[in-house]
C-alpha cells in the first residue's frame, strides 16, 4: 500500500511539474508575441512620422519656388528677364512635377502602413486566441473504467449562428480591406466595444469592425 500510495504522490508530482512547464511556455509565447506587436507599432509610427516630414517638407519647398516665381514675373521688364522667368516656371513645373512623384510614394508607404496595422491585428487577435486557451487549463487524464452507457451529447448546447455576409464588406486579398463606400483600400481594423465576444483571462473579448481613413465609413467585415 505503501508504494502504491507513493507512486500516486510521484505521478502527481510530475503532472504539476509539467503543468508548471506547460505554463512558462505559454508566458514566454506570449511575452515574444506582445514583444513583435510593439516592435511592428512602432516601425509604423516612424514610417507615418517619416512621410508626413517629407510630405511637409516638399510642399514647403514648392510653395517657396511659387512664390519666388511670382515675385520675379511682377519685375521683369526685358526680355532677358522674360527668358529667366520663364526658365524658373519650368523649374516650377518640374517642382511640381516632383510633388506628384512624392505624392505617390506617400500614398504607396501609407498602404504599406495599413497592411502593418492588418498584420498588427492578426498578431493581436492571435494573443486573443493564446488568453482564451489559457483559461481552459488542460489536465493528464488519469485511467478510469469505461462506462457502461456512452454519454448522449448534452441537449442544452446552443449553437451560435455565424454573421450573416449580407451585411458585411467586401475583403481584398492579402487580409486588406475596401470600404464600401468609397473603394479606398485605406482601411483599418479596431475593436467595436459595443460587442463583446466572450470572457477571457478576467476581461472581455471584443468583435471587430472596420475604419475608412478616407471617408470615415465604419462597418463590420466578414474574415
């Protein structure tokens, strides 16, 4: 009696060792994942800080060689004056020129912000699902005797019916968004407080929905 009663102590023992170990592996996953998120948050934060000073920068640029244009058209009174405005206004244009080439690189680097902040929100959805399987704790079974009578599957269990894709907007590939609305790809994801998913780790779990950044519309999209 004696051995079998310390055979069940070690067998015990060593589920809570590896429970212990379960656990930290899980801490470390999580620390890694919350370690990424910031790291891609603020990669995006000097990439928009970045773009908006060259984005200032050149139009404070052209706004000055505007100005100097006009200032050199009101005197001029020769013709060899004619033919240096004329050469500043087409260093103008080319100026202007350049403002259109920056534009585009702007508007390229802000798509490149907005899959960031896609990737950043499946990273976050990701730590969602890690908390939720947290809270269900997984234990060793221990050997018992099969049951006479299977267990029927339990009457009370309630299925819950998945969004209807009526109401939702269309997903371009790539996990981006188009608004509905105005078909800009300008899209970000945040948490619609307003539902509340499930309970997990102590907190609740939020649905999603979508932001236009340029026609400020908001929906719910389905994944």
């Amino acid at each position: 009696m004696a051995n079998s009663e310390d055979e069940e102590i070690e067998e015990e023992q060593e589920e809570e060792r590896k429970e212990e170990e379960r656990k930290e592996e899980e801490r470390i996953e999580e620390k890694e994942q919350v370690e990424a998120k910031e790291q891609v948050e603020e990669e995006r934060i000097e990439a928009k800080e970045q773009v908006e000073e060259e984005r200032i920068e050149a139009k404070e640029q052209v706004e000055e060689e505007r100005i100097e244009a006009k200032e050199q058209v009101e005197t001029v009174t020769d013709n060899s004056e004619n033919t240096q405005v004329q050469a500043d206004y087409q260093q103008l244009n080319e100026s202007q020129n350049q403002l259109k080439e920056k534009d585009k690189e702007i508007q390229e680097l802000t798509d490149k912000n907005i899959d960031s902040e896609n990737q950043l929100s499946l990273l976050k959805n990701q730590i969602q699902q890690l908390e939720s399987q947290k809270s269900q704790p997984v234990l060793s079974p221990k050997p018992t005797a099969e049951p006479s009578n299977p267990i029927e599957p339990s009457p009370d269990i309630i299925e819950i019916p998945t969004p209807s894709s009526e109401c939702s907007a269309p997903s371009a590939p790539s996990g981006k968004f188009i608004c509905p609305k105005c078909n800009s790809s300008r899209v970000v994801e945040e948490k619609d407080k307003s539902k509340v998913l499930y309970m997990a780790a102590g907190g609740p779990i939020y649905a999603k929905k979508q932001r236009c950044l340029k026609c400020s519309n908001i929906w719910t999209a389905e994944l």
